[in-house]
C-alpha cells in the first residue's frame, strides 16, 4: 500500500515501483517531511487514474485531523483536489474499492462523488464512508443507486439523518448484490430504525450485519427482531457494544430461534443475564440451530452474568457450536462445574474462552481432572484468573493435558512451573499422538501401526515446526502468529529440536501415545 504518513513509507512514494501499487492512500496524518512529496504523489495517482492503470484498484483518502502535526494550520486535502482524484476514477474502471474516512462532504466533494457513485457499468466491491460530515439526504440517494452494484458497505460514525435511513432501507429491500453491512455508532430509535429494518426483511442475499456501538429503542429493538424473523440469509450478526438491557437481549435471540442461515452471533459488552440466557438456550436447543461460533463476553450490569446452569444444559444436546467466548463475565467455581459436565458429554464445541474471570484453584483443578473426557475441545484459553498455588495447578493441568489428544493450543499463566511441558503436549497432539493413540485406548494387546499411517504423522510433526504458538502481547491479547523465518535464531534452534522430539516420541510409541 502506498501511504504518505509514516516514515518508512517516504520511500513508497518516491520509489511507486517498488510498492504494492493496488492501493493509493491520502492521509491528512503526514508529517511535513512528506509535504512537498504531495503534490508530486497526487499528480502521479491522476496519471495512473487517467491511464486507466489496471493494477490500481482502491482509492482511500482519510482526512483524519492531527493538529499536533499540521502545517501552520493549512489543510492537508483541499475540496477541489479530492473531487479531481473522485472524478478521475471515473473512467478508471478498475477502481472498485473506495474508502473516504473523516472527509467533510462539502457541496464540491459531494458532487464529484455523486458522479463517481453513480457512474455507469461500475460495479463496486467495497465502498466505506467513515466519521464523514455532511452524510444528508442528498449525499446518501446516489449512495444507494451505488449500493445495487456494491458487495460490501459500511457507514460508520457518520450521524445519517432521517431521510438517510429511508434511503438506505428502501435500497437493502431491492438489492440484489450486497453482500455485508456494517453500520457503526449511529442511533437507531423509532422511524430510523423501522425505515432501516424493512429492507432487511425481504433480502434474501445479505450474509453480515455489524451494529457495533449502535443505540436502541424499545421500538429500534422491536424493528429489528422483526426484520430476524423474515430473514433467512443473514449469517453473522455482530451486536456488540450496543449496551442492550437483558430484555432487548432476550428479544433479538428469541428472534433467531428458527433462523435458517445464522452462524455466528457476537453480544460482547451487553447485558445477556437472566431473560437473554434463558433465550439462548431455547436458540442452541432447537433442533434447527446452526450457530456455531457465539460471543458472549463481558456481559454487562454488576453482579448480574449469563446463568451458566442454563447454557449449560442446552449445550448437552448442541451439535453445531464450535466457539464459546465467556471472557470478562466474573464467573466463579459455581458457574464452571455445570460446564465441566457438558463437555464431557458434548464432543462438538472446540473453542472456549474463560479468560480474564474469577475462576479459582479448586475450579481449574477441576477442570483440568476432566480434561481426558473432553474429547472435542481443541482450544482452551483460561489466562488472568485467580491463581494462587500455581505448582498444584500446573502440576494438575500437565496431568490433564498429557491424557487428552484433542487439545491443539491453550493460553495458561506462563509463569506455571509447568509451562513448558503443558505447550510439550499440545504440540504432540497438533503432530498427530492422538491418530496413533485411538488404537491404542481400548485395547490391551498394542497392534502394530499401519505403515500407511506414517507418512500423514510425519507430515504433521513437520508442520509443528512450522506452528509458532500464538504470542501474547503484554495485556495479554493474542497478536498475530509469527513465521518461523522472521523469530531470532535462538527460537528458531529451541523450534528445530522440538520437532525432533515430536518425531521421536511418534517412532518410539506406542508407549508413550497411549493415554494410560
């Protein structure tokens, strides 16, 4: 991506051949360094514009305000050269992405950006208009006749009008492209919400809708859990941080009871206590259920939280969900015995998320005995709770770990003693202990292991070497996984004769892969 704030991108722009030419970036952000590269950058992206450079196929401007790093005060952007780069990429066919972040929508700018929108045979695959002034009436009528030709659409914090909201739900209601909506920190009372919702109702092709930091009514809920009822393409519904009370909570998912197409559900930092988790386990219960990944952390209110008895006995019979995030809900050793229980009888979920809770010894511990019987589980993260003899509880989880074959990664205190052993195994079972141990568990006599089977366990003890467990940041949010020729050398050889563990422990089982 070509960008002009940060300095290692100077050389981006002066040296375009040697960037990621996909991408034209103009950020207000730019230190004066890159001011009197600008222009120069700007002339050039009107030349690829107007060549019709078909490798240029996203235009972002951010108009973003830093005062701390403007020139005397000077604007960054002018109107009149934001509608030229607008204008261009008219005849730019190959432009199908645009991105405009806090760019003020003054009647020069929206005007070549109707024109851009509404610009004949262009079909659009992203559009994104964010924390922009001026998004009225007007402005948002093209946006719409764009919307028909668009796949994805977002309008984050952009303060959209009354007029606005009709637009945009009479458009969703013909559409016959979009594909994802994201709509972010507006307010959805009353009339705004019911014109919005409608549309939504008889589309049948929308697959994702993110409401993040949205505000609702008694009447915004109700239009929405209208709109659930007669949708039956919606596959991820993303309400999180709109600060629903447990009855508007208990209402949405009463609504996606008998939804067709849902999988994913995201209600972090609500209140989903006592009404909401009893909805939840009619949806998870209902024998048309195929959700499978279910975000419910940091349900809000005090000393309210989800009644864990109650999810948990509707994941008994659960066969669809996969992932279960409950960080950030105060849950104890009271709340953990019942779903002890389920995922030992349950073999479908594989992701569970307790981390940053109240959960003590005694309820890891026990955890941990059950941990040989959860025969699904593949991912377990139960880091920033209340430890306090991390010896008996390391000694417990390596125990635990060492007799389940399923468990692929886990996110524990580091500090544990035994640390090091517990990630030992979760790496056996990602290099296959458990495809040479099934054999082995119910049998006394040990058969020989079918010569077919070595070269898949091989192969997945080489893997291991190149599976770099995710690293954590200080406050512990996973950071993205690092490849194995971008870690230091000594990481690299600490890596290289892990693997050669691996495969030794593979050729001298069965033995040591038998969980007995």
């Amino acid at each position: 991506t070509m960008q002009v704030p940060s300095e290692e991108n100077l050389l981006t722009v002066m040296q375009p051949a040697q960037a990621d030419r996909s991408t034209v970036s103009f950020m207000r952000s730019s230190l004066s360094t890159f001011y009197e590269s600008l222009d120069e950058y700007v002339q050039a992206t009107l030349k690829r514009l107007e060549e019709k450079d078909p490798s240029l196929c996203k235009l972002l401007i951010d108009d973003f305000h830093y005062p701390e790093v403007d020139l005397d005060g000077d604007q960054f952007f002018d109107s009149i050269t934001i509608a030229k780069l607008f204008m261009k990429t008219i005849d730019s066919p190959h432009v199908t992405e645009l991105e405009i972040r806090f760019v003020e929508l003054d009647n020069i700018v929206a005007a070549a950006l109707r024109e851009l929108l509404t610009s004949p045979s262009r079909e659009w695959n992203r559009i994104s208009i964010v924390g922009c002034t001026g998004c009225r009436g007007e402005f948002l009528t093209p946006l719409t006749l764009a919307m028909k030709q668009c796949k994805h659409l977002t309008l984050n914090h952009n303060n959209i009008e009354a007029e606005g909201f009709e637009n945009i739900g009479a458009a969703l209601q013909s559409n016959h492209s979009l594909r994802s909506f994201h709509m972010k920190r507006d307010t959805l009372y009353g009339k705004n919400a019911s014109a919005l919702f409608e549309g939504l109702q008889s589309n049948t092709l929308l697959e994702d809708m993110v409401l993040n930091f949205c505000r609702f009514d008694e009447k915004g809920i109700d239009a929405l859990s209208k709109s659930l009822r007669s949708n039956s393409s919606i596959r991820n519904l993303d309400l999180g941080a709109c600060y629903l009370p447990d009855r508007f909570v208990s209402r949405v998912i009463h609504s996606l009871v008998d939804h067709p197409a849902l999988t994913s559900l995201v209600l972090t930092l609500n209140s989903c206590h006592e009404e909401g988790t009893l909805a939840l386990a009619s949806l998870l219960s209902s024998p048309n259920c195929r959700l499978q990944h279910l975000n419910m952390s940091h349900q809000k209110a005090g000393s309210n939280k989800p009644c864990m008895e109650t999810l948990a006995s509707a994941l008994k019979t659960n066969k669809s969900l996969l992932s279960l995030k409950l960080s950030r809900n105060s849950l104890h050793g009271s709340d953990l015995s019942s779903l002890i229980q389920t995922l030992q009888e349950n073999s479908t979920l594989e992701d569970l998320d307790l981390t940053n809770n109240s959960l003590d010894d005694e309820s890891l511990i026990a955890f941990a005995r059950a941990l040989p019987s959860m025969s699904g589980l593949k991912s377990l993260h139960v880091l920033n709770n209340e430890i306090m003899d991390e010896h008996l509880v390391g000694r417990e989880m390596l125990k635990g770990i060492s007799r389940n074959h399923t468990l692929v990664d886990i996110e524990i205190k580091r500090s544990l003693p035994q640390y090091e052993n517990i990630q030992y195994y979760v790496a056996l079972n990602w290099g296959g202990r458990g495809a040479l141990s099934a054999a082995y568990d119910n049998d006394e006599t040990l058969p020989p292991i079918p010569m077919g089977l070595w070269p898949v366990v091989l192969k997945r003890a080489q893997q291991c070497n190149r599976r770099v467990p995710n690293t954590l940041s200080n406050n512990g949010n996973k950071k993205h996984s690092r490849k194995k020729e971008d870690m230091p050398n000594q990481e690299q050889n600490e890596m290289q004769s892990f693997q050669h563990d691996i495969i030794y422990h593979l050729l001298h089982g069965p033995a040591l892969l038998s969980s007995r």
